[in-house]
C-alpha cells in the first residue's frame, strides 16, 4: 500500500484495498492526516491493517473501514499516539477494529500501550470487538462519544488496561443508550 517513513503524509479521497499487511502503514513520522477514504479488503490471517503505526502521531477521521483485520492498529511503542475521529467501521472484521499493541518484544517497556491515543464521534458496526487497547498507555487513552449498534455496553465494545477512559458512549440500536 502506501508507506511512509517521513512526517506530514496526507491521504485523501482515495480507495485503498486489498493489501495483505497494510494498506497505509505509518512507520516513523508526526503530523500525518488520513482522511475521507474507503480503505478495506487489507486482510490476512495474523496480518491485513487499513492504517498502521510503528512510531509517530497520526490523525484518522472521516474513512469508511470495512473488511480488515484491524482497521486502525498500532504496535505500542512508546512514540506512537493516533487520534480516530469521525470514522464508520461498515460491519465485517477478522478481529477487533481499532487496537494498540501492549506487552511482548520490548523488554522493561512490554506493557506500553503506545503514548496518546483519542477514539471518539466514531460508529462501529462490525460485531467484532471495536476497540482493544492491549496494554497501558504512557500518557492516556480516552474513547468517548462513540456509538456501538451492535454491542450493549461498555465491556462488550471496549478491552482495555489502566489510563483508558470509556464515557459517553451509545450502546445498541433500539433505541441506542447512552452511558456516561
């Protein structure tokens, strides 16, 4: 797909689709923008990202995702933040939609979830778990105002360790329920 190394990568308005590891891959670099996409298809087994960070801080809003194995993932290091605002997850996922790596390969940091990362204003309707935050974040990790159709609270949408905070979410769909 694309790759980038350097900062201030803008993707816009474009379809990207059937990459096998990652359909936009962020590996160092801040100020990237992804927005207004229809990424999806970017899938394999154990592999198969629409955006992927190794490092760097990156904005993701207004993409349509569906049929990857994670539409947003991030390996964990200590350099690595994202912010996904404003994103449709359409409905069908190997595995849960927007994640970030914790624990295993990095010694005395194994268990860091990355630096900064915001989820908020995003809709998730693929039945996979939405978001999985897979270790603690350095600095936090806020999801907020999101809507889950699919899913009926807090512990079905959202895995996660300490510094996360989930508030003000919509859960299901008849009519959606709101829990601070």
């Amino acid at each position: 797909g694309i790759v980038t190394d350097h900062s201030s990568l803008e993707v816009d308005n474009c379809e990207v689709s059937a990459f096998n590891h990652n359909g936009i891959f962020l590996r160092k670099g801040d100020d990237h923008h992804i927005h207004h996409n229809f990424i999806h298809h970017c899938q394999y087994q154990g592999l198969g990202y629409g955006v992927s960070h190794i490092a760097g801080q990156s904005l993701i809003e207004r993409n349509l995702f569906d049929w990857n194995r994670h539409s947003i993932a991030g390996t964990g290091h200590p350099d690595c933040s994202y912010v996904a605002r404003h994103n449709v997850e359409l409905g069908t996922s190997l595995a849960h939609c927007f994640d970030m790596h914790g624990g295993g390969g990095r010694g005395k940091d194994g268990r860091i979830a990355g630096n900064t990362i915001r989820i908020h204003n995003n809709t998730f309707r693929s039945p996979a778990l939405p978001i999985f935050i897979r270790g603690v974040p350095q600095d936090e990790c806020e999801v907020f105002q999101n809507w889950f159709p699919r899913h009926e609270g807090p512990d079905k949408a959202v895995r996660h360790g300490k510094k996360t905070e989930v508030r003000n979410n919509a859960y299901g769909s008849n009519p959606p329920k709101v829990i601070p």
